[in-house]
C-alpha cells in the first residue's frame, strides 16, 4: 500500500511504503473498523528518511533520451578527433621537446646521484677527523678514528661506481642485444620519466589548443543572461535572487547546447516574455541571435506557460552549404505526402503538408524566395494527378519550362497577361463550383468528409489543383483599375479560402508585403507563410502573421549571406527558421520535362501545356532555335504583336541576350531561324503598324502530327 503524504519532498509529493500497526480485533459479533495508522513519517521511526523516494532524475541529464545520448556521444567523437588531429601534427616537436628535456632530466639526475657515487658523507668525516689529527698530532685514537674512515670511503666509493658501472653496461649490452622493438621501449621508458624530471615546475608537456567548441553554457551563465534580461530580479546584499529550474541540460545537442528551463514562480514572467527578449538573451551569452533557437513547451509535450526549450548553436547553423532536394532524383512522389522542404538549425529534415493549404512567401529580392516556391511546384510535378496553374508576372525564366506541364501558363505583366490571368482565375473558380456540385452529390462511402480523396481524383477527373503565383504585387500594380483589382483580389481570396476541400493549393509570392501589394484580405486567410530576409520586424509580421516576431518568428534577424532561408510558420504556434534544400533551375526544368511524360502517358496532359508546340518539336527531336521559343513565350497571348512591343518583351525575358536588338537585328534572327513573314504590318485595334503574327513563326517548326 502507497499514500501521498502531506508533507512534500523538495517540492513535490512522495510516495512512501506505510508501515501499517497491526489493528486490534474486535469481537466476532461486532466487527469494528480497522485504524490504519501512518508510521513511515513519525518521528519516532528510524527509516523514515531512509524509506523516502529520492526526487533526482534515475537517468543524468544527458542520457535521459536516445537522442541526447547519440548526441553528446557524437560531441565526444569530434572532440577527440579533434585534438587528435591537433596533438597529432605536433609529435615532431613533442619528439625533440622530449629529448631536450630528457637531456635536462639527465644533468639533473646525475647531479642527485653524485654525492651518493662520491660517497660526499664519507669525505666530509675524513676531513673531520684529518682536522683534529692535524691539531692534536699525539691522540693516537683519533688517528686511528680517520684511518678506519678514510679506508671506508674508499671502500663505499669502490662498489657503489662499480655496481654504477655494471648496471650501465649491463644494460647498453641488453639494448644492444635487443629487438628493435624492445629498444625502443625501453627507450621510451627511460626517457620519459627523464623528461618528467626535466620538466621542473613546467605545467604542461602537451600544446594547449582551444576545444572546437565556440559556445560554452551552463546554468549560471543562464541565469545571468535572463537576468540581465530583467526576466529574473535581483537577489539583495549576497543573495543572487531568484533562478531557474533546468528541467533538463544544459547539455550537448548536436552542433550546440541544449537545455529545457522554468521561470521561477512569482516573477510575473512568462515563457512568451522569454521569446521576446531572444536579441538581449543572445548578446548576454556572447552569441548572435540567429545561433539562438527557443520555443515554448506546450502542455502537450509536458509544458507550461513558464517553460522554455532553448539550443544555442556554436555557430550560424544556416550558412553550410544546401542540402540538394531530393526530389532531383525521384521518380514519382505522391502530392498527399508532405514535401520535402529542407533543415532546421539542428539539421533535422523539415517537410511541408500541402494538401488542404494555401502557401504564401515573401521577402527581399535575390534571396531565393522564388527557389523556395518552385520546391513545392515541384513536389506537383511528379505527381501526374496534378494540374498546373501558373502565373508569373516577371515574365523570366524561372516559370518558363512549366509550358511542358502547366494547363494555364500567364507570363508577364502587359495587358494581355493580365486578362489572360483574370480568365485563369474565372475557370478556376468555375472549375471549383464544378467540382462541390459533384462532392455534394457523392455518397459518404466514396465521399466520407465532403473532400477530395485520392479514390475520387482517379475516377472522377478531379487531379488536385496546384495555382501558382510569382511576383503578385506586379499584378496589383498593373492593374490600375481599382474595381478590376479588386475583382483580382476577391478571386484569388476565394481560392485560397475555399478551394483547399475541392483539392485547391494556393502558392502565391510577392516581394513587397505590404498592405497595398499583397492586401490583408488575401493574406490572412493564408495558412503557411514562409519569409526571407526583410528590413524590420514589421515587413516580417506583414508576411508571417501580426505578433510573430514577438513570438520569435522574426525574418529581420536574417542577414544578406542567409540565401535560402526562410522562417517558416506552419500554425498559430508552429514556425520555425529553415535552410531550404536547393533544386537548381536545371533540375527543375528536368522535372517538368519529366512530368510532362508522366501527364501523356496518365493521359491527363490538357490546356495550355496539350497545345505546346515548341515542347513537341521537342519531343520529336526537333531542336528549337531560341529566338523562336523566345518570341512564342512573348506572344503566348497574343496572336499578333508590334515588333517594338515584341523587343521590349524580349529584353524583360532576358536583357542579357536581347539588350541591344533592334527591329533589323530580330527580323534577320527570325529569317534565319526559317520564319517567313506572311505581312511585315500587323493591325491592332484598328492601327496598323510594323510587326509580327505568331502564325508565322509557329510556321517556322516541322507540322508535328
């Protein structure tokens, strides 16, 4: 029998083993109850402190888990490495400081043992006694006194360089006899306790190298830093003041230290205080703040509102080089499955769920945020049960190879790409409409939670959707109608609000998330957010949700060397900052080719991508010139074009090839590449003017059939 007692043991209840007084019995016809009394914790028992359950973990802090075990483990394994490495290319010098030493160790031995070879004692009593003989010249006993002890010295003096002597030779005979091996041993052995007696008061022998590790921690410096925080208050006169409660570590993790901790009870403080003050925590323990990884424990992982998981890495954890995406190399890949994303700064894999979501990135220029967004498009790729729907408004050449698989492509933010996009955005709510009309109808054995499901994708033509967006607020700022924008805004709200149950997945990105760029309709109804570098803690709240920085959800920490990397919020509570895995523009243009083969033989190639005349040529072995494929891209909505309107357009595509082209440059390019002009004018709302037909230059590639 266990009771709790009342009476806590360092805080908590303990469970004792109650020592029970036997209950006296009544009589048979009147049982009585039995007083069952506590002994264990009166003071008149001797076990009571003995029989108490110790409150101390079994388990020392870092091997409570498999994980902190391979953890310190792997710590020890490098930093034995390391000072074998360390120690290991300075054994030449250790070797000559060794025979320096063992030379001094020598000198000093030899000048030990000299006064026991000369037998100096001895010499010190003849002389003595030679002096009083020379002053009393009749004292015959002290006369005789100096004989005996002249002819002792002598003596002594004889067998103890003779036995010196013999143990000399006798071991330069056994050296000389010995195997190499054994030389050297014994070699070893004599001058190395040598070199210890060279030493002197020398510390060392050894060079003294700094450990690999830059961040030291432990729980003083914790307490320190959070009080210097003004999260902890000061003690008065000796007292320190209140401290923490290191539920676990500070212990190796990996590439840094770890450590679980509570705030003390009656601070006010709270474990979202702590996360705010993550800039001033980070320079107290001498570190950046981007070294600094904290997170609240929840009640779920046996938390509360007062504690907080922090790692502080040695180093910046982001700026190794990227992990390569694996999905470079896979054949096929289920869109169901959360896709491969990249590392977080203890280098555990981080995957994303898209299904059900809609995505949003944002950020600074030239930070590979769109690198980012394609690694999601990607996953779609190959997967033949989706269907692609682009747009990108820069017009370049990152989205360009998706016209072998996307249904609707937009490129561009000229007029026509703007309408093509608004007719883009009618099908798919349409498409949407369509599919909820089938949903309802469906019965719950096939349609179980109103959803799409994988059955009814294959058998019902429903591929999952995937709506792709690049560089949004070129869009909004193009469009200078304002009902027209508006327009724009509510469809695309729609999708990512409603389309996620009929198997849509928004992927939207802009690089100014601003409220006149990316409106706050549109973006608080986004479910993922992921951020780049940004200016200030406000443009990182714009793209990550209001009150994440303070959370510790800050893209502003990021500095212009963190090129793929992304804060990456996935829920109310759930961010975390990622190294993303690089997929070059190379593979991704292979991905697509790959996906289209998947779509044709899946038979669900269809739009824009089904019509695709250059990737046909393709396909059939037909090399496409590029100024051909280049003005197709240009002229993708349009059917007849102005040759400067054509110009302008090439040089957005790719300034570097088309910068200094003019009007004569493009129409020998043209003919050259087999372009026949059927008319040098076109006419465009009703204005005629040079320029070509997009007729002509399809015209230009083999009929393929």
């Amino acid at each position: 029998m266990t009771e709790v007692l009342d009476r806590p043991v360092n805080g908590h209840p303990v469970a004792k083993v109650s020592l029970l007084k036997p209950a006296v019995p009544a009589p048979a016809a009147e049982p009585q109850p039995v007083d069952v009394v506590e002994a264990v914790d009166r003071d008149d028992n001797p076990l009571a402190d003995w029989l108490t359950v110790p409150d101390v973990p079994v388990l020392p802090a870092w091997a409570r888990t498999p994980a902190l075990v391979k953890a310190n483990t792997l710590a020890l394994g490098r930093l034995c490495w390391w000072h074998t490495r360390y120690h290991g290319i300075r054994v030449p010098k250790y070797a000559v400081k060794t025979v320096w030493l063992a030379s001094r160790g020598f000198f000093r031995a030899a000048r030990g043992l000299w006064p026991v070879l000369s037998c100096r004692d001895h010499t010190r009593t003849v002389q003595a006694l030679a002096a009083q003989v020379k002053a009393k010249p009749e004292d015959a006993e002290l006369a005789l006194r100096h004989q005996l002890a002249h002819r002792a010295r002598t003596e002594s003096r004889r067998w103890r360089w003779g036995a010196a002597a013999g143990a000399v030779t006798a071991a330069a005979v056994g050296l000389y006899l010995a195997p190499p091996l054994l030389q050297f041993g014994a070699a070893a052995a004599t001058a190395l306790p040598l070199a210890h007696l060279g030493r002197g008061k020398e510390a060392t022998f050894l060079d003294q190298g700094a450990p690999p590790l830059r961040v030291d921690m432990n729980a003083q410096q914790l307490n320190d830093a959070l009080r210097a925080a003004g999260l902890l208050k000061s003690g008065k006169g000796d007292d320190e003041g209140p401290k923490v409660t290191c539920v676990m570590g500070p212990v190796r993790d990996g590439h840094g230290w770890a450590v679980i901790f509570d705030l003390p009870k009656g601070g006010g403080k709270t474990a979202a205080d702590v996360l705010a003050k993550r800039t001033t925590i980070a320079a107290e323990l001498g570190v950046d703040e981007i070294q600094v990884v904290m997170a609240r424990v929840r009640a779920a992982q046996g938390g509360n509102a007062s504690r907080v998981s922090m790692w502080v890495a040695d180093d910046d954890p982001y700026l190794a080089d990227p992990t390569p995406s694996p999905l470079a190399k896979m054949e096929r890949f289920s869109i169901w499955e959360p896709v491969p994303f990249g590392q977080d700064a203890r280098g555990n894999a981080v995957a994303v769920p898209v299904m059900w979501q809609s995505m949003f990135f944002g950020g600074l220029p030239r930070r590979g945020k769109t690198f980012t967004q394609r690694l999601l498009t990607a996953a779609g790729l190959l997967d033949p049960y989706v269907r692609h729907y682009v747009a990108d408004f820069k017009g370049g050449q990152d989205w360009m190879q998706m016209r072998q698989v996307a249904h609707r492509l937009v490129l561009g933010a000229e007029d026509d790409a703007i309408e093509a996009f608004e007719a883009m955005l009618q099908e798919l709510l349409t498409e949407m409409e369509r599919r909820f009309a089938i949903l309802r109808e469906l019965p719950t054995s096939i349609c179980p939670e109103g959803k799409l499901t994988p059955y009814i994708i294959e058998h019902y033509n429903m591929p999952v959707v995937f709506v792709t967006v690049d560089e949004l607020q070129e869009c909004f700022i193009a469009i200078s109608d304002e009902k027209r924008r508006k327009q724009v805004i509510d469809d695309m709200a729609r999708i990512a609000r409603r389309g996620p149950a009929a198997g849509f997945v928004s992927n939207y990105a802009s690089q100014r998330p601003d409220a006149e760029s990316v409106p706050t309709k549109l973006r608080e109804i986004i479910t993922i957010r992921a951020c780049t570098q940004v200016t200030d803690q406000t443009s990182s709240d714009m793209v990550l949700g209001k009150g994440k920085a303070s959370m510790g959800a800050d893209a502003s920490v990021l500095s212009e060397d963190h090129k793929g990397v992304v804060v990456l919020v996935t829920g109310p509570a759930s961010f975390a900052t990622v190294k993303n895995d690089l997929l070059t523009t190379a593979e991704f243009n292979a991905l697509c080719a790959k996906g289209r083969a998947m779509r044709k033989e899946a038979g669900q190639l269809t739009g824009d991508a089904a019509g695709d005349v250059i990737s046909d040529a393709t396909e059939h072995g037909y090399r496409v010139p590029r100024v051909i494929s280049d003005v197709l891209e240009c002229m993708k909505h349009s059917t007849r074009m102005y040759t400067q309107d054509l110009l302008d357009r090439l040089v957005n595509l790719d300034e570097d090839t088309y910068g200094d082209w003019d009007a004569e440059k493009l129409a020998k390019e043209l003919e050259g590449a087999g372009v026949k002009r059927t008319s040098k004018q076109v006419k465009i709302d009703n204005r005629n003017g040079a320029g070509y037909q997009r007729r002509d230059i399809e015209g230009a590639l083999p009929f393929i059939g």
